[in-house]
C-alpha cells in the first residue's frame, strides 16, 4: 500500500479533481493503491484547494478575453490614429 507521502501536491490535486468529475472513489483507490481513508483525508485536506483553483481558472479565462478585446482596441485605435496623422501631414 503506498502512503500519503508519496503523492506530490499536484498529484493529490489531480485525484481529486478527477473524483469531482465523476471518476470512482473506489477505482481511484484501487489504481493508487491508497486506502479510501487515505482519500478522504486527501479530499478534506486539499479540496479546497481544487476549488480555489478552479475559480482561479474561470478568471484567468475571463482576463485571457478582457485582454484580448483591448488589445484589439488598442490596436484598431493605433491604426486610427496613423491614418488621422497621415492625414494632417498631407
């Protein structure tokens, strides 16, 4: 039986969110060969931490797109601005 600390942070991370998507408690067990008390211990450890991840996601997502729509702002603004500049020279 393996123990609790030869999982990584990131690995005990990645098993629990495998589980809140819908994978077996008990196949999670089985193919790491923990016992289930070791799992829920995990879970009620570290499950918060795959919240808080998951909603650290959902913003970046959401940044990810702020930043794009200004960056294309600020690129259509910078061609306007080039143009109103050719023109004033002219």
């Amino acid at each position: 039986m393996a123990r609790e600390n030869d999982y990584s942070f990131e690995e005990i991370l990645k098993v629990i969110e495998a589980h809140r998507m819908g994978k077996k408690s008990k196949d999670i067990c089985a193919e790491l060969h923990i016992d289930p008390t070791t799992f829920y211990r995990w879970q009620r450890r570290y499950g918060k931490f795959v919240d808080k991840f998951a909603e650290l996601k959902n913003e970046n997502e959401k940044l990810k797109f702020v930043y794009e729509s200004l960056f294309e702002r600020h690129e259509e603004m910078l061609e306007a601005l080039d143009i109103f500049l050719k023109k004033i020279k002219n």
